[in-house]
C-alpha cells in the first residue's frame, strides 16, 4: 500500500514537548468527568477540506499539490480514501465526515454520479471495517454545481429542487450503508439577495417540503440518523434563511419540524451572525437540540467564512462548558470543517493544523470539566437569581401572580436593590483556570 504523507503516528508528548508533530493536551484515554478524552471529544476528519482543499480562495487558484492528485477524477476518488485512512490512523482520528461530491466526482449524469459514488463508498467500508474508523455524518452538495446558482429546496427552478431531492436520497443511502449516526443539511445557497424576484413564503414552503420528504425518508429507509441542520448567517447569498440557531427553531416550529431536526453548529458560523460561538451553543442546549459541531474559526478582521483551524483555547473552554452542560453531544462529535493557510501547502502543515485544532479542543475539554467540578459560574448564577427562590420571585416563576398583583408588590417595594454582575472577576477566574 502506498504511503502518501511522509509523516509517522502522532503520539501524546504532554505539555512540555516541544516537537510539533506531537500532541500536548489530547491524551485520548485520560479520564476527564469518568470518561475518556475521545469519548467527550469524537474527532472527526472533514473529507472536503482535508483531501480536497487545494488552497484556492476568492481571488485565487490552488496553492497545494497533494501526493494523491490523479489526472482522471474517479482515480483520485479512491486514491483520496487511503489518503484520508491514513492520515486518520496516523492522527488517531475515529470518525469522519463527508460530502457526496468530495467522495465521488459528479460525472455526465446523475446515474452516471450515483454509480461513481456507490463504488467509492464501498472501498470506503472496506476500509472502515479494516480500521475499525466510523462515519460520524453525511450530506449532499447542493451549492456548488449551477444548477443551484438560486438555491436547491429554496430554488425557483422545481428541476432543480428536484435534482436536489434526488442527490440528498442517494446521500443519506450512502450515509446508511456506511453506518453514520447523523445526517446534515447545510442550505449554501438557501436564501436570497433581493426581494424584486423573491417570493420567500413560497421558498420558505418549498425549504419545509424538502425538510419533511427527508425526515420521512430517514424513518421509511431504516437510516434513522439524527437530522442536523447547520445555521449560516451569510455568504454566499445576503439573506440566508438558516441565519442562526433561534432563526432555525422558528422555521422549525412554524412548520412544525421543530422535533425532527438538532442543530450541527460551526463556530465561524457563529461569529458570521455576530455572535459567540457558545452563545449559539447555548442556544441550541436550551433549546434541546444540541446536535453536533463543526470544529473551526474565523477572522473577526475577514466578512467571510475563512474555516481555519481552532487554535482559541478561551473560545474552546466556553464551547466545551456547554457541551458538558447538555451532556454531551450523543449521536454528534467534533468535525473540523477547517482548512489549512494558502501559504501552508506541505503535508506537514496538515498534521500540524489537526493536532492544534484537537489539543486546543482537548484543553478547552479540561479547564471546562475543572470549572464544573468547583460550581465556579453555575453557584455564581444560583445566588444572582436567588431572588426567584423566595417570596415575589417564587410566585412569578410557579406562575401564581397577576399583572395587578405585580403592580400592587411593586407600590409596596419601590426601591430596587441589585447586586454585582461582576462580569470582569468572572472573566478573571475563568483566565486563571486556563492557565493553570
């Protein structure tokens, strides 16, 4: 077999270790909260922009050429697998996730598409049952080809939604036959950039339609997989219909949807919609539908989605609270949907890239289970909203009280007292838990 990166295992050297092929923090079997670091964390390897990433962006061409390039596409396709089984075993990466177009080219037709990728999947089990590696999630590309050039279930086009429907039933069958847990819907282009040629209740009707054929195809075909939706905010079109993870449960609720589908949140994502990347992860917790996430960051300088690897070990910490908060993440895990640097072309900086991303990760991991241990901010919380324990408090959140009752309480105690927020000690303590 081909050794296409000329890199060996990647071991667990500890905080120490000055060698850059080596991880300081992510010890897969240490026991964090009873229970092993990979268990928490279930890394996953993102086929797309691992294996298919050649360093192009908006303004330019590829930068990288990968030792797995073939001239004939369906080749490199099954070149590609050993690539990315390697590299998974040599990271000690358990799961992975994928695209139907970046595990097999889209060819003359849709049969001929199909085909390509029935036979790639299935050198993909062989190499699954030989590795003992898992399918964490599939989904379908339906943004890249122009066809969708105005959406996919959002298109105006009903071919095109069609052919849409078609690519993400042939996704989830791969997606079975490959025993993954989850299946994602990512809507790239659905949305809109003006109203004058818009009908978005027709659109938003259309998005639902797709949504439910789904759900009843995951039930009808024996995938059961949980259904993930991914919020985006922005590009590539102006107004994405899945803005955020509140703006998805509204859309999920109006058509009643709303207990079919979890949300696989992306960090850079977040910071798109100008919000924290745990805010939306605590949305989504509150909410009960806390699915999965995509492992990255961004450029808060950039307005567009750079998906670079996850070096914030603060951003890391604040994630990994809420995820030990929902209890984990069940079906779901941590996919690095990120990309290496134009300008990080070698094999090397790809290894370099995964094993920062998952000891930032397995860091976060560690100060997040430390900070529950001691109660830091959950014993804070109880005591700044004691007042609801007791008395007025009480009686508002049992529901016991009327508009003129709050009236007649608030007469009789018209001095308001607060207490401290004390946001910067709190941000000081959670600074000093990092660097312990």
């Amino acid at each position: 077999m081909k050794e296409y990166f000329k890199v060996g295992k990647i071991n667990y050297e500890g905080p120490s270790s000055k060698n850059p092929l080596a991880f300081k923090h992510y010890n897969k079997d240490e026991l964090v909260l009873g229970k092993p670091m990979k268990e928490h964390l279930k890394f996953a390897m993102s086929w797309w922009h691992t294996l298919c990433a050649k360093g192009s962006d908006q303004f330019g061409g590829n930068t990288m050429v990968r030792t797995f390039e073939k001239s004939d596409p369906l080749e490199e396709a099954y070149a590609k697998v050993d690539a990315g089984f390697e590299f998974m075993e040599k990271l000690g990466i358990e799961y992975f996730c994928f695209h139907d177009r970046d595990m097999a080219p889209e060819l003359a037709t849709l049969k001929e598409s199909n085909e390509a990728l029935d036979k790639v999947s299935d050198y993909v089990l062989e190499k699954m049952q030989k590795t003992g590696i898992k399918c964490l999630w599939g989904t379908a590309n339906c943004f890249n080809h122009k066809r969708y050039l105005a959406g996919a279930g959002t298109s105006p086009n009903a071919t095109a939604f069609a052919y849409a429907a078609a690519q993400i039933k042939k996704a989830m069958d791969i997606t079975k036959k490959l025993g993954g847990k989850n299946y994602v819907f990512w809507g790239g282009r659905e949305g809109y950039d003006t109203l004058l040629n818009t009908d978005t209740k027709l659109e938003l009707d259309h998005y639902a339609t797709l949504l439910t054929l789904a759900r009843d195809y995951n039930k009808k075909s024996g995938l059961n997989a949980q259904l993930l939706i991914e919020p985006k905010p922005k590009e590539p079109t102006k107004h994405q219909y899945d803005f955020d993870v509140q703006t998805v449960l509204g859309f999920l609720r109006a058509y009643g949807l709303e207990n079919d589908f979890k949300m696989n949140i992306e960090a850079n994502h977040a910071t798109l919609a100008i919000h924290t990347f745990n805010h939306e992860l605590n949305m989504a917790r509150i909410n009960g539908v806390l699915g999965s996430i995509d492992a990255n960051q961004g450029d808060s300088l950039l307005g567009w989605d750079t998906d670079q690897f996850p070096t914030n070990v603060y951003d890391a910490t604040l994630a990994m609270y809420e995820v030990l908060l929902n209890g984990g993440l069940g079906n779901g895990g941590l996919n690095f949907d990120a990309k290496v640097r134009r300008q990080s072309f070698s094999d090397e900086d790809l290894f370099i890239a995964y094993i920062a991303g998952m000891d930032t990760f397995a860091k976060g991991l560690k100060v997040a289970a430390k900070l529950l241990e001691d109660h830091v901010f959950e014993d804070f919380k109880a005591e700044r909203y004691a007042s609801y324990k007791t008395g007025i408090g009480k009686q508002i959140d049992n529901k016991e009280v009327t508009l003129e009752d709050l009236s007649e309480y608030a007469i009789e105690h018209d001095t308001v007292t607060n207490n401290s927020g004390s946001q910067e000690l709190l941000e000081a303590i959670l600074n000093q838990y990092i660097y312990q």
